[in-house]
C-alpha cells in the first residue's frame, strides 16, 4: 500500500501481512522524503483499536515490556492489542518523556493534538500515559533524528493481539524479535501458505481474473478457523460515526432452490421490480448506471448515506447493492440466459483494490461522487465477494454445457422445485422464438438411463435435431437449445438403449412464443444484444431497416 503526499514531498509504503504462528499483524514501513532529507519531517502512527467489536470503553496505555515501550488497548471486559516498532527506527523521546499518548476520540486523542483547534499545529505536544474507559485513539512519534541526513529508512511495525492485555504484550516483544533474527522470514511464511492455499483453488480457467482470486482470498482472511464461520465483512463502514452495521439480507427463492424460475409469482414480480425504465413509486427497484444494472434492496430503504453525502448514523437514503445484482443474474442463469454480463457488472462495481463494497452510488450521487462506484459503506463485504465467485462458477458452467446453479442447496431443490414436476419443462415456460431455453427431462426413463437424448423439432416436426442430455444432481436430464421461430416445440426423449419415450405416442409439444419483436437479452442490459422481426412485414419484404433509439428517442439510429 502506497501514499503518497499531495504536494509531492513525501511517499509511504506499507507491505502488511500477519504472522502464521502468532496473532500479529505486521507493517513492513518504508518512509521516504521525494525533497530533502528525514531531517526535515515528522513521522507519526495513529490509531483507534475496537476491542470487542466496538470502539467503546476501552482502556488505553503505554506500556514498557522486557524493555520495549508500547502503545496497549484493553477491552471492557478482554482482548487486548499492543503496538510497537522496532528494526530501524524508535519512538522519539523528549525530555526524559517518550512521545506516546492515550487519548479520548474528539477530546484529547492524537486528531486534537495534531490537526485540533483554529490553527493546527501538526505537532505532538501532549504525551498522556493513560486513559481509561473510553473511545480510545493513540498517538506516537517516530524518532527521525538517527536518520535525518538520509532521505529514506524502513522499519517494522507490529501489533499483536491477545485475550490479555500481557498475552498482546509478549505476541509483539516476540514478532520484533523474531523479525529482527531473520526480516524475511515471517512474510515468505505467510505468501507462501497463501500461494499453497491459491494452487488448490477451481479458478475455473482463469475466468474471473485477479478480481475472482481478491474476492476468494478477502472470505477465506475473514474465516473463523475453528467453526468456519465467515463473518459479514471485515471493514469499517462510515469511519466512526457508525461502529456496527447489522442490515438483513435475502436471496429473489429461485436460487435457493424453493420455486422454480418460471413461476407465475416470481416472473410477475420480477417484471416490475427489474424495469430499469421505471421508479421506485411505480416499484421498481432496478437502476441502470453506466456500467451495468444494479438494485435497490427494497422501495425507498433508508440504509445508507443522506443526499448530502455524509455518513450514515441511522437515517439516510437507500443506495444499490452490487449483491442483488449478482443475485439477478443467478436468476437470469435459471431462466437459461447468460450470466457473464453481470460477472462484468461486478468488476465495473469493486474498488481499486478489487474490493466488493456493499453499496455502490446511484444515478444520483452527492458531489464529487461517480454512479457505480462504492460509498463509504462495508468494504468489502463477504456476501458480495462470495456472489462473485458464484457468478464466475455459473458463467464456466454456461460455456462448458453444465447445468445446475452452483451454490444451491440439492436437497432444498429437490424437496420444493424440484419436486413433483412434470415429465417435461423448459426453464422459460412458455420459450420464446430465437432465444436459449433449458429443457428438462424428469420423465420415466430418467431414473436409470445412463444417457438420454433429446429428439426434437418444431411446429409439426420440422428441422428435427439431436442434442445429447445432461444428467443433474435431482435426477433430471437437461439440453439447451434455440428455440426456432414457430408456434411450439416438439420433443420425445431416448435412453442408451434405444429405449422410447414419446409420452405414449403423443410426444411432449410444447407451446413457444412467437412475438413478432423479442431480443436475444430480456430485459436490456448495457451491451450487445440481437434484435428479432416476425411482424407484418417479414414474410413479403426484401430488405428491412430497423430504426431504433433509447430513452424517448435519443440518439436515433438504422441499421440494416
């Protein structure tokens, strides 16, 4: 991680990693001076430990331990962290004082003393040993005077963490030392057990890219070891007016496997809540941004910062979700439609860092804010993450003929949409002339065959076509195909035997939309999309122009 001043005096670079064999966390600092010499700076570590999940009544103190001065944070109740430097710089002393101090947030803490008042100073004057049970920030400064002729010097911070404020003592006295013994040690340890972990990952081709290895590694960072549990996200959301952010979450019951994607209720839901081209007074929860379509979690949701901006202590406006994006196209993949355009859209959504946040701004950001990018919400949030891997998982599948949504539960699947469904269906019901449906076979062959192929045409049996089956983890046998332009599709099913089922002799036809203007993607996304005609003019005309525009006609153009 690299900062660099805004007026382009000074940079600051951090490699941060922590110690596999103890709960410490380490900062490899370099501080270097782009004009003059160390001499002519000062250098300072500010922090604001939350012991216990929250920055409130904490005892903070400075702390010298077999002979190393730190800053220590102890909890209410337990769970302590110390920090301390070491290997190439120390803390600066003055007077006979050790410039460390332990302040109250907004009151004494190191913000007031260097940035405080009318005119701040930028100075450290105040040096306070303790301060008890509060919201508690620390401040030290690094002794420069040893390197003040040179214009660069690296150094090892250190904090480690512990049930005691003693245990987080000992875990950082024993890091400096062991990184003073060998400096590269620990961090070829840590890069390598990551690496070890990345070669065992399904990076399914390579199909996400870096952002799919971000997003693998930023739930796997946020695992419990002992149950497994992951936690929600390890961020900070709107810095320290809002400590905790507990909102809830659901996933539109298709890709959970409790309807199917085709049911009355779920399609008609959708058609209102998924139009861009409407508002949130007409219900509609999609908004179409520069790169991609995105929702809002629920009409008018107050999480999230106000218009102005500010952060968010409880009362603002609802901003998007990159998750329900990636939750639409799950939906989207169940209906037999590509997903790789949300893939995309989640990309376009993440930081610079490859972080998923769980807010992105919407059409109508406060000043100085770009639509699609993340607020000052939780960053990254493991939900988001985890849809990403998910998406990436379904769009390999789309392109390699694997059927079944991955992250849905088989057994809640087969107890309630996959349960009792007739011998033949089609994952958009009725399918719809020139677009992709999944047709699925439960019928009485399935169950035993080995291999199944499905035997179909249209309209009477024209164009008849062989496509092999699939077999699926409930048992059912799926193929996709085009549906052709007619009135309806015709199917019967033959095992790897030679073993018929023609539905007794009547064949399992299935009724097809034929409307006269459908597109290859419904709805519109931002992208390339395939325009079909079978309106009054196809069958007698010799050339025909489409002549299209968006949003009220803008930008009119024809295309043959």
């Amino acid at each position: 991680m690299t900062n660099t001043g805004s007026n382009g005096k000074w940079r600051i670079t951090k490699t941060i990693y922590t110690d596999p064999n103890r709960p410490v966390v380490d900062e490899k600092v370099t501080f270097t001076a782009l004009s003059g010499t160390l001499g002519g700076y000062t250098l300072y570590e500010l922090s604001n430990p939350s012991q216990e999940n929250n920055g409130n009544n904490d005892t903070g103190q400075t702390v010298t331990f077999n002979g190393r001065q730190m800053l220590v944070d102890t909890g209410a109740t337990s769970n302590a962290s110390a920090l301390a430097v070491g290997n190439g710089i120390g803390w600066l002393t003055q007077g006979g004082t050790t410039m460390l101090s332990s302040g109250f947030v907004g009151t004494n803490d190191g913000w007031q003393d260097l940035l405080g008042g009318t005119s701040p100073d930028h100075t450290m004057t105040n040096a306070y040993s303790s301060a008890t049970n509060g919201n508690i920030a620390q401040l030290g400064q690094f002794d420069l005077s040893p390197v003040a002729s040179q214009t660069s010097v690296s150094f090892d911070l250190a904090i480690g963490m512990g049930a005691t404020a003693s245990a987080a003592e000992s875990s950082v006295d024993g890091e400096l030392t062991t990184l003073a013994g060998n400096e590269t040690g620990v961090l070829t340890s840590y890069v390598n057990q990551w690496s070890s972990w990345l070669a065992g990952l399904d990076t399914y081709g390579g199909l996400g890219g870096e952002q799919f290895l971000v997003s693998a590694m930023g739930l796997k960072a946020s695992q419990d070891p002992i149950s497994g549990a992951i936690v929600a996200g390890i961020g900070h959301p709107w810095g320290d007016s809002f400590s905790t952010a507990d909102p809830s979450y659901s996933q539109q019951l298709v890709d959970l496997g409790i309807l199917p994607a085709n049911d009355p209720r779920v399609a008609n839901t959708i058609a209102v809540t998924a139009n861009p081209n409407t508002n949130e007074n007409a219900g509609s929860l999609a908004e179409l941004l520069p790169n991609g379509l995105d929702f809002f979690r629920y009409n008018h949701d107050g999480y999230g910062e106000p218009a102005s901006g500010a952060n968010w202590t409880g009362v603002g406006v609802g901003r998007l979700w990159p998750i329900l994006d990636g939750e639409y196209g799950q939906y989207q993949y169940s209906l037999g439609r590509k997903v790789a355009p949300y893939v995309t859209d989640l990309q376009h959504y993440a930081s610079p860092a490859g972080l998923l946040s769980e807010q992105v701004w919407d059409n109508a950001p406060p000043a100085g804010n770009t639509p699609g990018t993340p607020t000052l919400s939780m960053s990254a949030l493991n939900w988001s993450l985890s849809m990403y891997i998910q998406l990436v998982a379904a769009s390999f599948d789309q392109q390699h003929g694997i059927a079944g949504l991955p992250g849905t539960a088989t057994a809640v699947f087969n107890h309630y949409a996959g349960a009792a469904k007739p011998a033949v269906t089609t994952s958009v019901s009725p399918p719809v002339a020139g677009q992709p449906a999944i047709v699925r076979y439960a019928g009485s062959l399935a169950a035993s065959a080995t291999a199944i192929t499905l035997h179909w045409g249209h309209d009477g049996w024209q164009n008849v076509t062989d496509t092999p089956m699939v077999k699926q983890a409930d048992g059912s046998w799926t193929a996709t195909v085009t549906v052709p332009a007619g009135t309806g599709l015709n199917t019967a099913f033959q095992n790897q035997a030679g073993t018929w089922d023609n539905n007794g002799g009547a064949d399992y036809n299935l009724a097809a939309v034929n409307s006269p203007v459908s597109a290859s993607t419904t709805p519109l996304t931002t992208g390339a999309t395939t325009i079909r005609y079978a309106g009054s003019l196809a069958a007698t005309a010799t050339a025909i122009t489409l002549h299209w525009g968006h949003d009220g006609w803008q930008g009119v153009t024809d295309t043959r």
